[in-house]
C-alpha cells in the first residue's frame, strides 16, 4: 500500500503557505505596487519553520540545520538589514540574535562541510574513496547518504540567495519586492523531493526553474500587446506595436504606466513631440505625469504612448504550479535540443 512520508507532507504544507503567500504579495504588487517587509517576515517564519521540521524528519544532523538556518539569516538582510555593533553594544537584542544567527550557521557550515563534504564530492563524481564507503550498517549508509544530498541541495540553496542578491545589487530585478519573493521561493523550495513534482526535475534548484517559467510568461507580452493594438486599429510603427499602447489622456490617469510620449525643445528653440522606446529610469508620480499630459495637450496632442508596469510577482505566482506540474523547464529544453 502506498503511504506518504511524514516529511513529504511538510514539505506539501510549505508549499501551500508559499502559494498563499506569494498569492498575497503578488495581489499587492498589482494594486500598490509595494510589498511590506511585515509580509515576507510572518511568512517567512512559517516557512522556515516547517522547513526545519522537515530536515529533521528526512535525518538531518544539527550542523546541517544551522547551516541551513545560517543561509536563511542571508536570505534575511534584505528584510531586517544587517547587526550593528553599535546597537549591539546599547543592548540590541535583535542584532544580538541576528548576530548569532550568523555565528550558529559559520558553525554549522564548517561543521557540516568535516561531517559530509567528502561523501558529497563522492556524489558530484569528484572523490573516489569517501568515509561512507568504510560504513558497514545499512541503516547508518543511507543516513550518510542523506546528508550528503542535503548538504549539497543547502549549497544549491545558498548559491540561489547568492544569485538573487547579485542580481538586485545589479538592478536585474529592479523591486525589492522581486528579489524578496524569490528567496522566499528558493527557502520554501529548497529541493525538488518532497513536493510532488509530476514533471521532471534535476539538480537545479526549483527556484531557477520558477524564475525560467516566469520569463516564459513574460516573453508572451509581446504577442499580447501587438494582438490589443491591432484591435484598437494601431499598427504602427513597428518598433513601438510590440511594447507600448497608445492611450487617450483620460484613461493614462490614476494608472500604473509610463509615459513614452514627451515635448523636448530642438536646437532652433522650437517644442516637437517624441516619442522614447524605452522609459526614464526616474520615478513618476500623479502630478508629473499630469504635467506630462498637460504639455502634450498644449502641442494638440490627446494621445500618447505608455507602456504598462507589469508587476513581476504576478508571473512568479503562476510559475510556482507549473514548476510544480511540469517540473524544470530546463530539462525539457535540452531534451528538445537532443542533449
């Protein structure tokens, strides 16, 4: 008779709270296009929580657990900032247990790395005669196998906060918000075991794979986009159909869009509209975009052209089921490509 394991059932229940967190933030995203740091932290502490439960019930030692608890004080800068000595010494007890945090997970990495890091290079194909191989007890081999595996799916998960840090450093993910959500998908989705995947997995973490479907979804706006402008009877110019719309003065107010539409001055002294393909990287409030759409009024325009903010928590929601349903597109990739 086919059971479930106690910790594929946690690891389904983090799933569900992922969803119903993510389904929160993306809802706020779209509507106020800001995501309180409160959010990710009550989330957060449940998903972490269970996340723990779980390694305990697949066998995991306690330098494994702080190593895991340390990469998610990593993960956790980018909502409670970093320790200052300074309050450290005025009696902070929050930098003092985020000081800690820190010290138990250097702890539990060196630890973690003595305990298991040659039975893990043995799995990668890089060590040829690891202490496992002088294991006698069946019972004792698989549970040195286990944490072998673990330690190198904690190391996947650190190198995805490293990858997601990198990339908000470099303004890749341009909101907070994104960058945030994503390490809360990396941490309530270490590993592909245990959350039911139907299609295929790999050794790529399953947040790689839920940022891949999220850029899938993206790559249909275009398509959208042309679709919406060739019904309302705009097909052209070509360079503008496929990202922008053209809209009436009225209805550009009160909504999340940039405008591309401006008035510059020439060199001979005159005003001319023009048109960018691409915004300014400056933030626009309601009176600078009504005075936008003042000046264009005044050089007898009713139109211009925006381009809509899409929220990228609304296709980070998505892809969550589909990595779920179909697993790592990657691996589809390369077995249409024949590798």
């Amino acid at each position: 008779m086919w059971t479930v394991a106690p910790s594929d059932l946690v690891g389904l229940l983090r799933l569900a709270i992922l969803l119903l967190c993510m389904g929160g933030a993306a809802a706020m995203d779209h509507w106020t296009r800001r995501v309180p740091n409160d959010w990710w932290i009550r989330w957060g502490v449940a998903i972490v929580f269970l996340l723990c439960i779980e390694m305990m019930l697949l066998g995991a030692d306690w330098p494994l657990i702080f190593l895991g608890l340390g990469i998610v004080s990593w993960a956790s800068i980018s909502v409670i900032g970093t320790p200052s000595i300074t309050d450290m010494k005025n009696g902070s007890y929050l930098d003092w247990g985020v000081f800690s945090w820190y010290l138990l997970g250097l702890v539990g990495m060196g630890c973690s790395l003595i305990l298991h890091g040659e039975n893990a290079l043995w799995v990668l194909g890089l060590h040829s005669n690891p202490p496992l191989f002088s294991i006698k007890d069946a019972a004792q081999l698989e549970l040195a196998m286990i944490h072998a595996y673990l330690l190198l799916d904690l190391f996947c998960l650190a190198i995805s906060i490293g990858f997601v840090e990198l990339s908000w450093r470099m303004r890749l993910l341009h909101g907070g918000a994104d960058a945030k959500a994503l390490m809360i998908v990396a941490i309530a989705l270490p590993w592909w075991s245990g959350i039911g995947v139907l299609g295929a997995s790999s050794m790529i973490p399953p947040m790689v794979s839920v940022l891949v479907w999220s850029a899938a979804g993206f790559l249909l706006l275009p398509i959208r986009t042309i679709v919406t402008n060739f019904s309302n009877g705009v097909k052209s110019p070509i360079n503008m159909i496929w990202h922008s719309e053209k809209w009436s003065f009225d209805k550009i107010i009160g909504k999340q869009v940039w405008i591309l539409s401006e008035v510059i001055e020439c060199t001979d002294g005159t005003r001319q509209v023009s048109v960018r393909m691409r915004p300014r990287r400056i933030k626009e409030n309601t009176e600078t975009i009504a005075a936008k759409i003042e000046e264009l009024a005044q050089m007898g325009e009713t139109e211009a052209w925006i381009t809509k903010k899409h929220p990228f928590l609304i296709y980070v929601l998505p892809s969550i089921p589909l990595a779920v349903i179909f697993g790592d597109p990657l691996v589809w990739i390369l077995s249409i490509l024949g590798y």
